[in-house]
C-alpha cells in the first residue's frame, strides 16, 4: 500500500507548474540579494547589515530566521500524525522567546559586536573562549543545517515529481549552491530581506490554507478535529501518541521539551540577529513582534496539521517524498489543487533558502571574527580581509551541509526533530555559558571552557549514540546497532551537565575572575554604553 501511495504521490501536481513557480521565488531572491550587496562596504555591512534595521524590520527578520522547514513543514506533520504530542514543538519553540527576550536579547546587544564569543570573551581569556565559542557554533549551525538541507530535498523531490537517492542528492546540492551563493553575495543585510519577505509569505500562506480548512468545517474546531479523528485515529486528540508509551518516552517528551525552551536563547544565528539594530529599545521591540507572528503562526500550523491529517490521511503522508514533512504540501494540493501546491512549496523552499543562508553566516562570520581575527591574527587584521575568510568559511559549511543533508534526507527523520536537536546542543554548549558571563561575576575562563566543551561534547556523544542515530529503522544508520543512551534527545542529561560544569570550572579555577571587568560587562549589558566597542583585544 504505501508503495502504491509512494508512486502516486511522486507525481502529484504538475512539475512544469510547480518549476514555474518555484523559479519566481529564486529570480526574486536572488535579486533582493544583488540590490542588497552594493551597500556592503565594510565588516559592519557584511556580518551586521550596518546596524540600521528596525526593531519591527528585525522582528519579521526574527521570525523569518524563526519560522524555518522545521516549523513549517516538521510540526505540521507531526501534529498530523501525532495530534497533541507533536504540537509540544510548537509551545516550545514559543515559550522559548520568553526565555530569550526576559534573560539575552537586550543584554547581547548591549555587549556584542559581531557575534556571541565577543560577549563570552569580553571578561575572559580571549583566544581559548573565542574558539571554544566558535566550535559551539559551528556545531549547532551545521545540526540546524542539515535539518533544513534535508527538509529542502524532501519538499523539491514532490515539487518536481522525482524520486531516488541521485535526484534528491541533486536537489540538496542545488540548495547548498543557492545558498552559499546568497551569503558570499548578499551578506546580512541581503539575508535580512530575504528573511522578511519570506516571513510574510509563510505567515500569509499559512493564514490562506488555515481559513481554507476551516472553511471545510464550516469553521468549526471541533468538526476539524472530528475529522482527524476519523481519519487517523482517537489518538490524535490524547497526549501519549508520541511520547507516553513507556517510562522511556516519557523522559523523551521531558527532555525535548527542556530543550525547545532553553536552547532558542543559545541559537547563535538568533543572537547575531540583536545586532543588526541600532538601539536596545529596537531590541526589545524587535523580540516582542517575533513572539506575536510566531505566535500566531503556530496557531495556523495546529489547524493545518490536523486539516493534514483530516483530509490527506497519515498513509498518504507517510507514503509521499519526504514522508511526515510532506503534511503541509499534500494539504495544500487537496485544497488548491496544483496552483496551490507550487505556491506553498515555493514558499516552503524560499523559506529554507533563506534559514540556511542566516545560519551559514553566523557559523561563516563566529569562525572568521573570533577564530581568525581574534585569536589568529590578534586583531591586526583588515576587515577587508576577514570578510574573505568569511566567504570562504562559508564555502566550505555549505559543502559539509550538503553531504550531511543528503544522510539526513535518506534517513526519513523527521525535520522538526533534527532541529530539536541543535536546540539541545544550543542550550547545553552556549545557554550555561552565556548566563554565568551575564549574571555571575565569579565566573572564569576555566568555567567557561568547560562549559562549552563539557555540554557539547556530551550532547553530542549522548546523540551519536542514541537511537536517532543507530539501533532502529529510523535511524541514519539502520543497519547497525550502538544506541547505548535510550532518549532520543539528550537535553535532560545534558543542559544540566553543562551548567555543573561551568560552577565546578569556577570553583577549582586557580585564576581569580577579573571583577573589574564584569562590572564594566555589567554596565554595557544595561545601558548599551560602548556597545561598538565591546571587543577588546
């Protein structure tokens, strides 16, 4: 059966159309970004777009960042599926930025210049924090990477009506190349565009299918959710659909909900976004229109999956290219039929053309200013030159993203998953770290480094042997068997792990913590005084 749906869905639509349509999202992005990159002239341009972005311009550009495949194309079809389990994605992604607007938002932007090491660095020994810093980000940048990378191949591969390891490799290649594309053109402010419009697509696209399914209804919730009831099953209205089986899963749903909360505010490409305004005010503003549109995005995306689940069906879903990330697409073509279709997957893919381009730009921009800049070059460096190494880095992520999106994609894994995994490292390598800097004038390089190093290194071992990895037949690896850690996220253990280690560093330090330092921190972070001048070499 699920062959036979797989065969019908490879050719839904019409791919000439669907092409069509999708070309007219790249032609209008690629132009944004050409018009963007005459006014990158210098460092400040090229990694901060100036400086001059609004609150309410940088709130869309958040929720733009925000808002990515994951939010769109995973949640969407986990609540399809799942129902109340696979809308935990939404409330946390949401409850998430009360986190980072009370506790980061205004003090990052107050203290940092280009990336989240300035911040780290600021009171400590630059060149072991700044790496450190870098090798976080780096890490969390290319988790979120292949999450997006895959979800593009699966939402090309039923775009075009093509199938098959080498065509969804092809697809994911052609993406990478987009991508490092808009970043070695377009720079942040050419992203920052992009990003809002984009934002206001999705949200708008969003809003047309959620009336739309609605309107099936007769607009009623309770219709709608009768509906997905009698096409998937009671379940999907009770918790425990997903996560509730077992003692196991339980932790697992404890353990992927610590880490949506806590990891947003540790999401470097989100931190970089607070410095591209000009004042801490716009900060705060540009925070709280992030949370309203995603906010009531994620409104839409609980009536669209279980409009997915009420009108495709879980075996049509899980049938199609890209399997659960296919809800929203599949959805749309039963409702618009293939003009809808290409509208929502044109959306859907400018979507996570441009989520790739602001995460590769910050890992691209942390290794060129901390790494090259700072600890290399000792800060003597011209700015024209660090922006090279900044091209170049992002070369080089875009390859690497490339490879692991296509193991992603031929794996299956669900792309709101993924992503919840570079939250959990996020919250386990840079959250402990950036709250000590912030908030404890005790704290020490030694602290720091283990911090960092201690969360990711054992977010990341806790993953790779997990059964994500290996162990079941949704795993990247099927065929072998070394799932030692029985959750599938690893947050429970490892965000607590990383805040003991910061205080353990602390305590058995043997250098005193530079308290004249903090204060002048602590000043920054709450006035903005210096805040161009945070970086000191």
């Amino acid at each position: 059966m699920a062959d036979v749906l797989a065969a019908e869905s490879v050719t839904i639509g019409n791919p000439a159309i669907n092409i069509s349509i999708f070309g007219v999202f790249v032609l209008i992005t690629l132009f944004i970004t050409f018009r963007a990159s005459r006014t990158n002239k210098s460092a400040a341009d090229y990694y901060a777009a100036g400086r001059n972005i609004t609150g309410t311009q940088n709130g869309l550009a958040i929720a733009g960042d925000y808002l990515s495949a994951a939010s769109f194309l995973g949640i969407a079809g986990a609540i399809a599926l799942y129902g109340y389990d696979g809308f935990l994605y939404s409330i946390g992604f949401l409850v998430a930025w009360l986190v980072a607007l009370l506790l980061v938002a205004e003090l990052m932007r107050n203290t940092a210049r280009f990336t989240m090491a300035d911040v780290l660095a600021f009171r400590m020994r630059q060149g072991p924090v700044r790496t450190a810093a870098a090798i976080s980000t780096l890490a969390v940048s290319l988790f979120y990477l292949l999450a997006q990378m895959a979800g593009a191949g699966g939402l090309v591969a039923l775009l075009l009506g093509v199938s098959g390891p080498v065509a969804e490799a092809l697809v994911v290649t052609v993406v990478g190349a987009l991508m490092i594309f808009y970043v070695l053109v377009g720079g942040m402010r050419g992203t920052t565009y992009v990003q809002m419009i984009k934002a206001t697509l999705l949200i708008a696209g969003a809003f047309v299918m959620t009336v739309w399914v609605l309107g099936k209804y007769g607009f009623s919730l309770s219709a709608l959710l009768g509906g997905a009831v009698d096409r998937v099953g009671p379940a999907v209205l009770d918790p425990g659909a997903q996560y509730g089986l077992s003692g196991t899963t339980k932790l697992d749903f404890i353990s992927l909900g610590l880490a949506l909360v806590l990891g947003t505010a540790g999401l470097p490409h989100v931190l970089m976004r607070f410095y591209t305004v000009p004042t801490a005010k716009d900060a705060r503003k540009s925070v709280v229109w992030a949370i309203w549109l995603i906010g009531i995005f994620y409104l839409f995306s609980l009536v669209i999956g279980y409009g997915a689940g009420a009108l495709v069906g879980s075996e049509a879903i899980l049938g199609a290219p890209g399997g659960v990330n296919a809800a929203a697409p599949l959805l749309a073509f039963e409702l618009g039929g293939t003009v809808l279709l290409g509208i929502i997957a044109g959306v859907a893919f400018a979507t996570i053309l441009a989520v790739v381009a602001g995460l590769t730009i910050t890992a691209s921009a942390s290794f060129a200013h901390d790494v090259y800049a700072s600890v290399l070059k000792k800060g003597q460096v011209n700015p024209n030159a660090e922006v090279k190494v900044a091209r170049t880095t992002a070369i080089v992520i875009g390859a690497v993203a490339i490879v692991g999106g296509i193991l992603a994609l031929r794996a299956g894994i669900n792309i709101a998953f993924l992503v919840a995994l570079a939250f959990a490292v996020a919250a386990s390598a840079n959250l402990p770290t950036i709250l000590y800097t912030l908030f404890w004038k005790n704290f020490t390089t030694q602290g720091a480094l283990w911090s960092i190093y201690g969360g990711l290194i054992v977010c990341v071992a806790l993953i790779v042997f997990s059964p994500v990895v290996s162990g079941t037949e949704t795993s990247m690896l099927p065929d072998v068997d070394f799932a030692l850690f029985p959750l599938r996220n690893p947050g429970l253990v490892s965000i607590p792990l990383s805040f003991f280690l910061g205080w353990l560093g602390t305590k058995l330090s043997k250098e005193k913590p530079d308290v004249d330092k903090y204060a002048e921190l602590e000043v920054r972070s709450l006035t903005g005084i210096g805040a161009e001048k945070a970086v000191q070499h």
